[in-house]
C-alpha cells in the first residue's frame, strides 16, 4: 500500500489551515487548537516546514508562523518531500543505477515511470486547491489521458 506517514497528513493539515488566511500569523499553540493536533506535535512538524523553507517563523511576544510563499506556489510534492523525503515507490525509483538486481530486473524502468507520473501529479496540485476544497467532496483534478491511458467518454 502507498501511504504517507501521519506527520505528513497532519502537515497537510496544518498548511491548508495556515493557507486559508494566507499573510497571517499563526501560533503553533493556535494551530493545534484550530486542528485539534496535540500541541507538540503541530510544534514538531512546524519546525520541519520551516527547515524545508516551506513556511518561515518570526520570535517574540507577538512571533509565530506564515506560509513562507504563496499557497498557489507550494505543491503537495514539495509538502511531501519536506516531510516525508524524495517521493519514491521502490529503490530503484529514488536511486537508479544503486540496485545490486538491476542489470537481472525487468521492472525497474516501469517504476521509475511511475514513480515520475505520481510525482508529476502530486506537483500539479497546489497548496491553494487543497485548501479550497471542502471537507465530504472529492475533488476533480483533471491529469489527462497521459502515457498508455486512455481517456473514456
């Protein structure tokens, strides 16, 4: 199963929470509230976002957290990788040319496909339209028909 790790969705969470009043200043303490996230972990993932240059954190009495760039610029491949690592399905995707099985595997090149057409579309979507959506709807993201789909009317 692909599947991101908790911190990652929670992330998601915080940032779209954040995305939703853009120029604000968000606490950490007020961020966990508003997401109903423990205080330390909305700390912990905070502290991650901003290593990544994801959002930027001002000190002092009246300090806290903004988007470090605008939600339209920050895609859901870069909220990914800030917390979770490169986005890679299997070994070969992230480090070709680094498996012992390489020269005997049939696959590889078909994962690293994959692997570059789940990143791509995660890449599309930004921060902005995820925190545009509403809670209970799914969302229509158009990817086109791409390599070997077709496309059904």
């Amino acid at each position: 199963m692909l599947r991101m790790s908790r911190l990652t969705d929670y992330g998601t969470v915080i940032l779209t929470r954040m995305a939703r009043e853009e120029t604000a200043l968000h606490t950490s303490a007020s961020l966990a509230a508003e997401t109903h996230l423990g205080p330390a972990t909305v700390a912990k993932i905070l502290k991650g976002l901003a290593h990544a240059g994801l959002v930027s954190s001002q000190r002092g009495a009246h300090g806290g957290y903004r988007l470090a760039r605008p939600a339209d610029q920050i895609s859901a491949a870069s909220i990914i990788d800030a917390l979770e690592g490169p986005i890679a399905i299997t070994e070969c995707a992230a480090n070709v040319h680094q498996c012992e099985l390489e020269p005997y595997c049939g696959v590889g090149t078909a994962w690293q496909r994959i692997n570059a057409a789940i990143r791509r579309a995660l890449a599309d979507i930004t921060l902005a339209q995820l925190a545009s959506w509403k809670r209970g709807t799914v969302p229509h993201i158009d990817l086109g028909p791409g390599p070997g789909l077709e496309q059904h009317v």
